[in-house]
C-alpha cells in the first residue's frame, strides 16, 4: 500500500491525534465514509435522463413556444 508499513502508519496516525484530538476523530472517520458512500452510490447511478426540449438544427425554438405573444 504506496510502501506504507506499519510504523508509518502508527506514526502518520499519532501526528493525526496530536492535530485534531482524539475526541474529534470519530466525527472525521464518519464524515469520510458518508463522503466515500456517496461517491460509490454516484458513480454506480445512471445518468439522470435530459427532458428538456432541444433547438432545432437550425437553431430555432420549437413549434410549441412560437405561438405565445411576445409580451409575456
């Protein structure tokens, strides 16, 4: 794992105690598996489909909204 022992880790993880405390750690690791969570269910969705009407190829508005009055 990127050529991290044990020590390292145990190193990297008392450095992330010292900074943040060990009363805010719990509320970090939940926070990065919602954020791990979402990203999976994000990415295994499909795509959300587009109904909103397109332009013609000539760049026109379709036949629908060319009968409204110009005013409103």
């Amino acid at each position: 794992m990127f050529g991290l022992g044990m020590p390292e880790l145990i190193i990297i993880l008392v450095i992330i105690m010292v900074l943040f405390g060990a009363s805010r750690l719990p509320e970090m690791g939940k926070g990065i598996g919602q954020a791990i969570k979402n990203f999976k269910k994000a990415t295994s969705e499909p795509d959300e489909i587009d109904v909103t009407p397109k332009k013609g190829v000539t760049g026109e508005e379709p036949k629908g909204d060319a009968e409204k009055p110009k005013g409103e």
